[in-house]
C-alpha cells in the first residue's frame, strides 16, 4: 500500500494544474482543499468567496436569523460582554464588536516601530504565507453560514489579501483557546481601517515598509467596514491561524517523509548495503501499512541498482546497520501518523469554529466550544514526533557515512584525498548533531504546558498555535539536517562509484603485474588459482585501509598482500620455485600499481562523473538534481578551499554554500519537482505488489 506517496502526488499535481491554470479560487465553505490553500497562500493565487446562492443564502440566513433570535435571548458576544465578563449585558452592540478588536491589539510586532540603529533583530510576525492561508480558511468558515456575518466583510477581506494586501500580525500572543482571538482580530483591525493596524502591500514586502491599513485600504479603494452585530466575533473567534498554519507544516512533514525515504535508499547505495532489508516478506509478516509502504518504496527506489550489496564478500557485520535495516519500521510509524494527522487537519478546513453557531434551519443559537483547537494541537504533537525521529535516522545515517569504521571502506569525512589534511564532512557531521539536538528539544510536548487563563474561564486551551510553531520551526531544522545529509550521501556515492571504477581498472593491471612476475615460476593453473585468491584479498584489503593517506594506504595493502601471497604459494608443490626476490618485487610493483591506478581513476572521475550509471532508478534522479540541476560539484578535497584554487577562474564556494543551496531547494519544493515518482505506484510485479 502506498497511501501517503500516492497522496502527496496527488496534492502536488493538483497544486502545479491550478497555479497553471492561474485563476481566482472559488471557496464554499464545504470543499477547501489543502491543494488548494498551497496555491493561494504560497503561490499567492487570488480567491473569492463563491457566489452560488446555495452558498450565499445560508450566509445570509445566518444574518437573519441572529438579528430576530437577540429579540428574545440572551447571545454571547453579541449583547454580551466577552468570556469571563460574559455576565455584563450592553445594548451597544456594534460598539461592542470593535471592542472585542480593541482588546487583542496586542501584540508585540518590533518591524512596525523604528528600533536603534534602524534595526529590527527579531521577525515577530507570522509568515506572509501563513497570514494568507488563514484569511483563506477564515474566509471557508464563514460561509457555512453558521456565523451571522454579512457576506460583504467577507467578500472583503477575500479581496484585500487577493489584491496583495499582508496584515502584519503577531507571531505569539494566541493560546488557540476560544480560537486564535489575538492574530485574527488584526484582520477585523485592517476591514475597519484601523491607521494603527499595519498592512504589506505586493510592491513591498519589507516589515519597514509596512503602511497603515486605512492607507492600505485607499490603495485598493475598499471603504472601511463599520461592524454589525457579532461581526467581530465571527472574525476572531476560531482555529483558522493553527489550523491553517498547521496546514502548510503538515505538508511540508510529508514531503521530508518522502525524501527522507529516497535518501535512506541512496545511503544503502552509498553505505553498500543490501536490498534484502526491505523484502515484502518482512512486511507481510508484521503488516503495520506504514513499515509495509517504506519496504515497497524503497525497493523501488533502488530498483537497477549496482552498488547495494548481495552480502557477498563483505567483511565485518553479516548484516547492515538498524539506520538501514530497520528504516521501514522507524519510518512507518511516522507515516501512519502523518496520515492522522492530515485526516484532523483536513476535517478542520472545513469546519465551523466560533461560537455561538447558528443554525438557521431550526432559527437555533448553540453556545459550545468548537473553537477549541486541541485537534490541531493533536496534529501537530504528532508530526513534530514524527520529524524528530525522521531526524534521528537522518542523523544515524550521516554518521555511518563519515566513520571509516562503519562505512564499509568510505574515506574519513568522505574526504577525497588524503585524510590526514582533508576533512570535508567533518564540520557537516557536527553541523547534523547540533541541528538534532535543538530538534529533539523542539519535540517537547507543548499540550502539557497548558496554564489557565483569562480571569479562570479559559482554564484549558489548546495551545495549537504554539505547536504548530514549534512544529514549523522542527521542519526547519529537519530540513537543515536533510539539505546537509543529502549533500554528505552526493559525495559519499561518488566516492563509491570512483571505488568501483578503480576496482574495474586494477582487476586487469594488477593480473598483469602479477603475470609479470610469476609467469615464468608458476603454470598458468596455479597463477588462476593462486590470483583468484588474492585479488579479492586486494579489494578487502583496501577497503579496511581507509583511514590511511594513499601513499601509506597503497603500502599497507601491498603488504598486507605478501601475507596471503605466501599463504598460497606454501600449497604448491612448486612452492621452491618462487623466490623472495619476486615476492618483493611483486610487492613494489602492486603498490605502484595501486597508486597510478588511484591517481588515474581520480582523474578520469573527475571528467566523466559516471556515477549516475550506478544509482537505482530514482536515485539517480536525486542524484542528478543535486549535481546537474543545481550544479554542485562533487568536493575535490582540501584543493577546493576557495584561497588555495589552482586556477582563478574556477567557482569559488564553501561546502556551507552549497548545502545552503540544497536547502532552498528542499524548501522551495524544487527537488521534488524533479523526481519521476509516479512510477512507483504503477509498480508492480517483481519487486513486491502494490496494494
């Protein structure tokens, strides 16, 4: 089963027809989907409410039925004081909406006032993109028409963020209890034309350049709104912020989850390890859907691969590592939950969350609490454990790659010269602890600091707008450590590659150097046998030397060689025939040998870069964004170091530089418009079913 892949491609498809398409969205209340809230929050698409009468009737029902039902009852925050006031009455009920805004300006927003020095050290906003997305699902809730505002304040505020229009609102304040009061009173602040309510305009999104939202209302020749009764209410009351916000974090959850994936199967190619931990039979015997999606992906992933091991041959462990082995049941777990969680999101697009609703059917007011947030909150606790652990097997991962004690003959640091003064991957290896270890700490359970507030009547609150900021800033972090991991597997699976270059060259060199020598001592049965041997001596040999300057190495490897060349020869029975002087010249002329042999593949690599010829099928599209998208090159060594270039027209980076750039890539979504991954669902057959 591959539910979340085929999820994710479905979302990403139908993001890229609608930005295509570039046409204003149509919202209803009933069908806002997260494809949808993609394209206008991120990629900035105009919405408007929907105009069908299905959809402006109940809108106005609401309206009616409100104004007829305050003739007789009692309704909170319409002729009401609001939460622990709730006992006082007023007959000034339009002056009371805009109290209810009054009373959350406060936020803390330092980029809306002139700092020392002209700085503003600290970004306390919330994200453009985010404050679009929760006009958008505020915009979807009020048409149900469950609110009793007029439709016109919506239409408006659809107008004002479509236009290009950015309220400037405060990044903390929200404890997402009677909704996320605080940040959505901003945008009432803007629809009355509040001169100190500010507001981003398109032409400039500095926070310096923000203007006043009665300036700003000028610019689109929208009039200020005077509030009605509960229409100030309507607008702040409800999850919209989290839920939106968690929204957009969520998807981004899904798409780590899937590259995190695509590098566990490049680290078994890097790591040269074995297809065999993802068989289907392991899946089926413990048929969680999650641990049995990885397997199935992973193997397609690897599909055509030739540097995953067979367990042939292989020194040390007879079997790979648990941050590859067991990467299907450490991945699974956080799929599955990912999935809940955008199951809790998505029925919170779509619903209705101020309070009182009304139901115009039965001419009904019901005083409840659905602007408690704890389902977002409960979203969110859940995908910030699952990018935590995704993080922890990023981290295993990486730290196999840079240990010549675990990384099945890769070079210290994946330096590709000597390792006694290169150390490429060094400062990434500590960069990915640093990251995790803010990550994990970032995995604190928010829902469990929950204090009472607001004069004791909002003793519990769902605090979802604090997780999924925390949330938001794990996918950040996470992002960080995928962006260095990827770069770190880029050039560990070129290193093996050009190993395995060198293997095929020296095969043919060393037989002739061997020939050379013993060719007139031995028959040419005992040179097969004999060779047959060491040969294979030779590759382990200079895999578990790794450590070792190439210098040093090529010696190591040529006496190790002796050893089992004089193993051999005392089998024969022309044992006498052999003499010292041979053996010693073989010796000199093998390390030799090993040492044009790695100079010449060195240089023939750095030419041809023939790695993609190893890779699976969909690795090597990962592979490739990196290196032939993006263009970052393979990491020479110490000689790359931008002050000791040998010619002064070659690009001058640092491997931050470059990491920098796979991180944009990664947050743009750009590399995962470069990968085919439609394929894998089409599957089927000899690599596992698909179900």
């Amino acid at each position: 089963m591959t539910r979340h892949l085929a999820q994710q491609l479905e979302v990403w498809a139908a993001v890229n027809t609608l930005v295509a398409a570039d046409e204003e969205v149509q919202v209803d209340g009933q069908s806002l989907s997260v494809a949808e809230l993609i394209a206008i929050s991120r990629h900035k698409l105009p919405f408007a409410p929907s105009r069908k009468r299905s959809v402006t009737e109940k809108v106005e029902d609401s309206v009616r039925t409100l104004s007829t039902y305050m003739e007789d009852h009692v309704v909170y925050g319409v002729n009401t004081a609001p939460g622990g006031n709730a006992h006082l009455r007023t007959t000034d009920v339009k002056i009371l909406q805009h109290s209810f805004l009054q009373h959350h300006h406060t936020g803390i927003l330092p980029e809306t006032i002139p700092l020392a020095n002209n700085e503003n050290p600290w970004s306390d906003s919330l994200p453009d993109a985010v404050v679009r997305a929760s006009a958008v699902v505020r915009c979807n809730s009020l048409l149900r028409g469950h609110s009793g505002i007029r439709l016109h304040l919506v239409e408006a505020l659809a107008h004002v963020i479509s236009r290009g229009l950015t309220p400037v609102i405060p990044l903390r304040g929200s404890i997402s209890a009677s909704g996320d009061l605080s940040p959505l009173s901003y945008f009432g602040g803007v629809l009355e034309g509040n001169k100190a309510i500010f507001v981003r305009t398109a032409s400039s999104a500095e926070p310096a350049h923000a203007i006043p939202a009665d300036e700003a209302l000028r610019q689109i020749d929208l009039q200020p709104i005077l509030l009605e009764q509960k229409e100030g209410l309507a607008i702040m009351n409800g999850t919209s912020v989290s839920t939106a916000y968690a929204a957009l974090v969520l998807q981004d959850c899904h798409d780590l989850a899937i590259l995190c994936q695509l590098m566990t199967a490049l680290a078994v190619e890097a790591l040269n390890g074995k297809v065999s931990n993802y068989d289907q039979f392991l899946s089926d015997a413990r048929p969680h859907p999650g641990q049995h999606e990885v397997a199935y992906n992973i193997r397609q992933f690897l599909a055509g691969t030739k540097l995953a091991s067979d367990g042939a041959g292989i020194q040390g462990l007879a079997q790979d590592r648990y941050a590859l082995r067991t990467a299907p049941q450490w991945i699974g777990p956080q799929l599955e939950d990912l999935m809940s969680a955008q199951a809790q999101i998505s029925v919170e697009l779509n619903s209705t969350t101020d309070n009182p609703l009304i139901d115009s059917t039965t001419h009904r007011l019901h005083h409840g609490g659905n602007f408690q947030a704890a389902s977002v909150t409960s979203a969110m606790e859940k995908a910030r454990t699952a990018v935590t652990m995704l993080g922890r097997l990023l981290l295993a991962q990486s730290g196999e790659l840079v240990n010549p004690e675990l990384s099945h003959g890769l070079p210290p640091n994946l330096c590709a010269d000597d390792p006694s003064v290169s150390y490429t991957c060094k400062g990434l290896d500590v960069n990915m602890t640093a990251y995790f270890s803010e990550l994990a700490f970032m995995a604190n359970s928010v829902a469990s600091h929950v204090q009472t507030a607001e004069m004791g009547n909002q003793s519990v609150n769902s605090l979802a707008l604090v997780s999924t900021r925390m949330t938001a800033e794990s996918v950040k972090l996470l992002t960080m450590m995928a962006a260095a991991h990827l770069y770190m597997l880029c050039q560990a699976v070129d290193l093996r590659c050009r190993e395995q270059q060198l293997f095929e060259q020296l095969s043919s060199l060393v037989r002739l150097e061997f020939e050379a020598v013993f060719s007139q001592t031995l028959t040419s049965p005992e040179l097969d046998s004999i060779y047959s041997e060491t040969w294979p001596m030779i590759k382990t040999s200079w895999l578990e030397q790794n450590k070792l300057d190439i210098h040093q190495r090529c010696e190591k490897v040529s006496n190790n060689c002796v050893v089992t060349l004089m193993a051999q020869l005392q089998g024969l029975s022309g044992r006498s025939r052999v003499t010292l002087e041979q053996i010693s010249e073989f010796k000199e002329r093998l390390s030799l040998c090993l040492r044009v042999g790695f100079d010449s593949t060195r240089h023939e690599f750095a030419l041809s870069q023939t790695t993609l010829s190893y890779l699976g099928s969909h690795t090597r599209s990962l592979y490739s964004f990196v290196r032939s998208q993006l263009k970052i090159p393979f990491h020479n060594g110490i000689g790359d170091h931008p002050t000791l270039l040998a010619k002064e027209e070659q690009p001058a980076s640092t491997i931050g530089y470059h990491v920098t750039r796979i991180f944009g890539a990664i947050r743009d979504k750009s590399v995962f418009e470069s990968l085919n991954l439609s394929n894998v669902l089409s599957t089927n057959g000899t690599n596992g079913r698909h179900d």
